[in-house]
C-alpha cells in the first residue's frame, strides 16, 4: 500500500505548521497613541480613588472585628473627648467626594474632657455599614453619649476610637443610677488597666481601683468612668 505523505503546501507561503499563539496578534503592538493616553488618564483617576479607599478602610474598622482597646489606650488615641446630647444627625454624602456616604452629627456638650472647652460639636463619619439608617439610629436625637474622637482627618471625617468601644451611651436607672456602656458591653474595657497605671505613677481611688479590677464586662457608673477618663488625661 502506498503512504501518502504529509505536505505544507496546504499552508500557502509558509514554512512550518502555525500554533496558536501565530494566530495571537501581540495586543500592545496594536495600540495607538490615542489608546496610550487613555489608559494613562484613567490611572490618574483611579490612583487617588485607591489611596482614598485605603485611608477610609483604616477608619471602617467596623466592618469588620476591631482590636480590643482598653480605656487607658483609648484615652491615649482620643484627639477630643466629650460628654453630650445629640441635637440633630442625618445622612448626606460628602461634600467633596458626593459617591461617600456620612452622616453629620451635632450635639451639646455638657462636659470637655480632653481638647478644647466648646459648648456645642459637630462632626462628620464615614457610613459603611448597608444599613445607612443604623448609622443615624446609633446618633439618635436626644441620646446621651460620651465619645473619645479620633483626629479629623484630611477629608473632614471622624469617628469614635475604635469606633463602638469609643462611644458610651448614658442612661438612668429607675434608682436614679447613672450608667455608661459602650457598644461592646464595656468588654475588656478596664483590661490589665490597673497595672499600666501603677507603672505609669497613676492613681486611682481605692474604690475606682476595686472597680478596675474587678469589673469583666457590663454597664459602669457614669462617676467611675469620669473619674478614669480624668486620670487617664491628667485633669481633675
């Protein structure tokens, strides 16, 4: 029987028999200069929105489990602290980056604890939570609330340290006894606090002391948490 042998010539002007990557035409040899600039103005765009989400995912620790940060480092992160009610908070987007949405928060301020005296504050949070009107009912008219602020950032924004350990709602007992509680159930708030004091030269009452050390979680007297915040920022 006679083989028939392969030929090339199916392959008209041709030497070998083409792969795929022949068919392949090389995608940058293709691109002209109008295509060149339009990839390099869209990076222009993207580059700050990158540096952007970077910076507010530092500030979104609520999106996900925040390190647990005892009253002592809390107290240190804080640029202001304050005790008031709020007036007024409602959800808008931000001013000069309108795709962000915030809510803007204002309150009176019955008591300064660290950073100026002021009689009223106002402030701007980034909202990340779906939820958007969870953001304003954690402000809600008229709620008590003592909150350690981070520094306001370049964009104007702000939030409490740690975002829920750093705001303590208030409220009155039935007894009349005033408690603070923030949004951890005060879990780890006065953590190993007592011994970071004594090394620091801190003082405290011997009842605020049997308070540090022996409470684990749960509401804590308004007057205790005062009088620690105080000590921790070094005012009476």
């Amino acid at each position: 029987m006679e083989r028939t042998q392969f030929s090339y010539s199916r392959w008209p002007q041709c030497d070998r028999v083409p792969i795929a990557a022949d068919l392949i035409p090389p995608p940058l040899y293709f691109l002209n200069a109008t295509q060149t600039l339009g990839r390099a103005l869209l990076l222009l765009c993207v580059a700050p929105c990158v540096m952007l989400c970077l910076h507010l995912g530092s500030l979104a620790q609520n999106s996900a489990p925040t390190i647990s940060r005892p009253l002592d480092q809390l107290t240190a992160e804080a640029d202001v602290i304050v005790h008031g009610y709020v007036t007024s908070a409602k959800l808008e987007p931000h001013p000069k980056l309108p795709n962000l949405m915030t809510v803007v928060v204002t309150m009176n301020v019955v008591e300064t604890y660290k950073g100026p005296a002021r009689k009223t504050i106002s402030f701007r949070q980034y909202v990340w939570d779906l939820h958007q009107r969870l953001a304003v009912a954690e402000y809600g008219k008229g709620r008590e609330l003592l909150i350690l602020f981070r520094p306001v950032s370049e964009y104007g924004l702000t939030s409490p340290v740690g975002l829920e350990q750093g705001r303590f709602l208030i409220s009155t007992d039935r007894q009349g006894h005033v408690t603070a509680v923030n949004g951890r159930g005060n879990v780890g708030l006065f953590s190993s606090v007592a011994q970071r004091a004594q090394a620091g030269g801190l003082r405290f009452s011997p009842r605020m002391l049997t308070v540090i050390e022996q409470h684990r979680s749960g509401p804590v007297p308004l007057s205790d948490l005062r009088e620690a915040i105080r000590t921790f920022v070094g005012t009476r």
